[in-house]
C-alpha cells in the first residue's frame, strides 16, 4: 500500500482525464459506423477525421439519440429531490420510479437500442451494425497451461520465458503502475475507508489474477477500461461492484455476468455498436477534470508539469505517461528537498 503514495494527484488527474478523451473518441467510430479504424489514438484521429463522409445515417442517429437519453437521464437524477415520507403514497413511488430508470439508465437505453435493431431485422432492413454473435456457455475450469502450441512444434514454459526476457519484469510493473493509479482515482471517489478500498483492489485483483488463470480470461491489471467508468458512472464501487445503496457484503453482480454468458448470448446479437458506444462515452465523459488545471494554476503552478506530462503521454501509450509522471513528481520533489527554501 505503501506505493500509492508516490503517484500524486496531479498524475492521477491526468491519466483519468486522458484515458477519458481515448476511450471516449475510441467510440466515435460505432456512432459513425465506420469500419477498420486503427487503434492507436493519433491514427485513430486522423483516418476517422478522413473518412467521415462514409458515416452511416442509422448508426449516428441512434448514437446520437442514446447519447441525448443517457445525458438526459444523468441530469435528472442529479436534479432530483428527496421523497420526504409524509409525501402522499403516489409521490413516494413515482419518486422511486424515476430514481430507478435514471439509474438504470445504460440498461434502459441499451434495451431500447435492441428493441428496435430487432424490430428492423424482423422488417427485413438493418440500418445499425449490431454486436453479432457472441459464443455462448461458460471456458472449462482448468489448471492454465505451461507450454504454446506453435506450426514446427511446442514453445515449452522455459523457453516462453527466455523469449520475453526483461518484458517478464517491465510488464507486471506497468500493470502495477496502472492498478495503482487506478486504486488512487476511484478510492478517493468512497466517501469511508478509501485507503482500505485502495488495499482491497490490489487484493481482488490479484486473486481476480489466480483465479482467472484457470478459464482462460484475459490478465486483470485495473485498468481504467471501458466497463470501470460504466460501472463507476452509476455508483458500482470495488471491490465486488458494491452497491453504496445497498449496504452490506457486495452484491454477486459478477454472477449476472456469468449468467448472461451461459443463456443469454443470442440476445446480444440485436445490440447496436452504436447504442453500446453511446453508453461508453456517457460515463467517461464526466472523468475528465478541467477545473484540476484552473485549481493547481492558482495553487501550485508547479504541479502542472507532472499533469501535463502525464495527460500528453497518455495518448501515446497509458504505461508511459504514467511513469513519466511519477518520474517528474519525484524529480520535482528531490529538488525541493535538496534546495529548500530559506527565509531569515
């Protein structure tokens, strides 16, 4: 836990405020319904800039609509005042029924969203580009395997090893570095125990790690992804996806995951690309902080230089402004203890 204290605010800031503009734009391609766009951020810029005009009208009006429901939906659960209880009965549940749609606001458009795919695959005419076929069932539980099966033989573990050489130690590292800024940006957002909550993702991560070893998921690092912000965006906290309205142990909602892998997959297919991008954007949008500029202008204009730092590398690679970040806090904080101001 001790980590956590070399990855300031300012890096932190940064690298949310970054990954926010990444992913939010990442999406802009299932809004236009553009094809074949390149992953990396300056490229993806530039091929969906040139290639605009293929947009397809389907996609964008119904991203551009999920986006206006979702923004809609936000605000008026930001607006909504509390039910007092000597409220009339009618008052009290049409309160409780807004409060739920607004908050189940990402289902609610997402089923939306496929009602209507469906209805235009059932007219014979599909404007959107849909999800597709997601595989159904659960991986078989397995120990993981120590050897790669390649065309002129088998890779064993030994050689795997050799072959990664000092990626076996950078890699993990920067999977630490990003779970511990992660740890640090939503930790602060728990209004008790942030320190314990920061502890406890390295923890579930971890064992996250062994467990998912053994069906073939893919390597748990924290990572500030699509799905933390949709989650983050609607009160889920870590570990567990607890709800903060419903206090007590945290609520299996990794169990609807595997419950939906099992019997629901074929429903998947109707969903819109761009109904899911509309709901990506929506909870990243607000993780991006401006006002961190104006506050450490008039506070510590030095601590714009690990933030700038950070927000500007994060856009070629997430690892990378992270590190360089904290490489320029400490440097900055080496320099005020070696050269400490000095009033007589």
């Amino acid at each position: 836990g001790f980590l956590l204290d070399f990855i300031s605010c300012p890096v932190i800031k940064g690298f949310t405020s970054a990954a926010s503009i990444t992913i939010s734009f990442n999406q802009v391609k299932n809004i236009l319904g553009l094809q074949g766009i390149p992953r990396q951020f300056f490229l993806q810029v530039y091929e969906t800039l040139r290639r605009v005009g293929e947009t397809r009208a389907g996609d964008a009006v119904l991203g551009l609509t999920c986006l206006a429901a979702l923004a809609g939906l936000r605000a008026m659960k930001s607006r909504l005042p509390q039910a007092a209880p000597a409220e009339p009965l009618a008052v009290r549940v049409s309160h409780r029924i807004v409060w739920i749609s607004a908050t189940a606001r990402n289902a609610l458009v997402v089923l939306f969203a496929g009602l209507v795919a469906y209805s235009f695959q059932v007219l014979g005419c599909q404007p959107f580009r849909l999800t597709g076929s997601i595989p159904q069932g659960l991986p078989a539980f397995r120990p993981p395997p120590f050897s790669l099966a390649a065309p002129n033989g088998t890779v064993p573990f030994q050689s795997m090893v050799q072959d990664m050489g000092v990626g076996l130690a950078v890699v993990p590292l920067m999977g630490l570095l990003e779970t511990i800024a992660i740890a640090k940006a939503f930790g602060r957002a728990v209004p008790t125990g942030s320190r314990t909550q920061q502890r406890l993702s390295f923890i579930s991560s971890g064992v996250a790690n062994v467990l998912g070893s053994f069906v073939s998921s893919y390597p748990i690092t924290g990572s500030f992804g699509r799905w933390v912000a949709a989650g983050h965006s609607l009160g889920l906290l870590t570990p567990g996806c607890q709800c903060p309205w419903l206090r007590g142990p945290p609520r299996p909602a990794g169990a609807l995951v595997l419950l939906s892998l099992a019997y629901l997959t074929s429903l998947f297919y109707y969903i819109p690309k761009a109904a899911l991008a509309a709901v990506i954007i929506a909870a990243v949008v607000p993780m991006f902080d401006a006002g961190i500029f104006r506050t450490l202008w008039r506070v510590k204009r030095l601590d714009l230089v690990p933030l700038c730092v950070t927000f500007l590398l994060c856009f070629w690679e997430v690892q990378y402004g992270i590190v360089a970040g904290v490489l320029v806090s400490g440097v900055l904080l080496l320099y005020s203890i070696a050269r400490p101001p000095i009033k007589v």
